[in-house]
C-alpha cells in the first residue's frame, strides 16, 4: 500500500531483515549483538524511530539470558511495536542466532538494506555481495 499526500513523496510499506550470532547465552551478549544489528540497520537504511511500524526479533533455543527487544528500546524505540519468539529448532542450524524483521515506511522507490553481521553472512549467502 503507497502511503503519500499532495505535499509529499509516495511512501510504501518495507520489511527489512537482519541477523547476528551472539557469543554466548548471557544478557550482555545477547544485547550487545542486538545493539550492534539494529544501530547497523538503522544506518544502513537511514532509518528514524518515527518511519518504524513493529519489529520482530527471533531468538534460537539456546539464547534465553534476555530479550533482544531490550536492546531495541535502549536504542529509543519505545514507540515501535517489539515481539521476541523461537526459531525453529532445524537440526545443525547455525546456534546463538538473533533474527529480526523490521517494518519500515520510506519512499516507494527505497531499495532496503538488509545486514546479516560476521557469521550471519552465511545465511544469507546472496547478499554477501552487499555487506
């Protein structure tokens, strides 16, 4: 749905997706790694807290230290929409993963930047190329 006005550009709805290996299961990493994907997000997609709609973090079965939504609202989305849920537990998937999708309003013509940070990458092995 193009969301615009007579004053402005013609916006759309993105989802944007992210990903980011924690080094353990204890809060500091698990926030740590949150931080470090959502700030790389929101500088790679010139993001602003205001353009945001909801976020949806994923966690494996292994990190349950805490949150990632609480890193999200260290960062100032206190007015964003925050979910945390499982992974499917697919056996000899990659372990301390954080997922997240992000939905976003920008122009219609914005070409969204999705970050899988260090060993994530694999994941998403045809967007190497971006990172």
């Amino acid at each position: 749905m193009d969301v615009g006005s007579d004053q402005g550009p013609q916006r759309r709805l993105f989802a944007l997706r992210g990903a980011v290996q924690a080094e353990e299961n204890s809060r500091e990493a698990i926030l740590g790694a949150t931080e470090e994907l959502m700030r790389t997000m929101i500088e790679r997609n010139s993001l602003e807290a205001d353009d945001m709609v909801s976020c949806i973090f994923t966690t494996t079965a292994d990190l349950d230290a805490e949150f990632p939504a609480v890193a999200a609202r260290q960062l100032g989305l206190d007015d964003v929409p925050l979910l945390c849920t499982r992974e499917i537990p697919v056996p000899g998937s990659m372990e301390r993963v954080i997922r997240v999708m992000l939905h976003f309003y920008a122009a219609a013509d914005a070409k969204p930047v999705h970050v899988y940070v260090g060993a994530t990458q694999a994941l998403r092995a045809d967007l190497n190329a971006a990172q």
